[in-house]
C-alpha cells in the first residue's frame, strides 16, 4: 500500500483531542502507520536528572496515527483525499478536490 503522505506535507487532523488543528509532518513510521506531526500530539514529561541529562518537564511529541490526518492541497489550501496517477512509467499524488497534481 502506497503511503499518501511525505514529509513536510501540511495535514489537518480529523479526529481526536487535536481535531481541527494544522502541522507539518514530522515523521514518518510507515510500519506502524503513524507520522509525528508538529505541534500535534504533546504530552508533558517529567524526567529526573543524571550525568549530562537535567531535571524538568519536557514536551514529547507521540505518534498519531494516519487516518486522523488529512492532507491540505497546496493550490486550494482545503483538506482533501489523495489520488495516484501514472504519467510516463511515474507515479504521482493528486489533490482529488482540485486535480492538480502535488508532486
């Protein structure tokens, strides 16, 4: 199964405590199937120092998984689903709202 998404690409998420909110793909984990998504996902934790490492409260990102994510087309700037074309042996992604191809 072809991933739909690349890194740097703008995604809005859909579902879960984020909905609504916008990022940049991070990361990428295709065998789990979830990206790290700036800004998205923080948790707060609490690390106890030793040797170089300090003592504080850090955000980590986590992992969300892909179906909650939605691309944004860079041409009509709306959240849409991602279709593959076949042009001269080369596959691309294309923007289903618009058709215009992505990449």
């Amino acid at each position: 199964m072809a991933l739909k998404f690349k890194l740097k690409d703008k995604v809005k998420v859909i579902a879960g405590k984020d909905k609504g909110r916008e990022g940049d793909i991070e990361k990428i984990l295709p065998k789990e199937k979830k990206a790290i998504v700036s800004g998205i996902n923080v948790y707060k934790r609490h690390v106890k120092g030793g040797g170089e490492q300090k003592a504080g409260i850090y955000e980590v990102p986590r992992p969300i998984d892909l179906s909650k994510l939605m691309l944004i087309c860079p041409k009509c700037h709306k959240e849409t689903r991602v279709g593959f074309k076949i042009v001269d042996g080369k596959k691309y992604r294309f923007c289903k709202e618009c058709k215009i191809q992505i990449d």
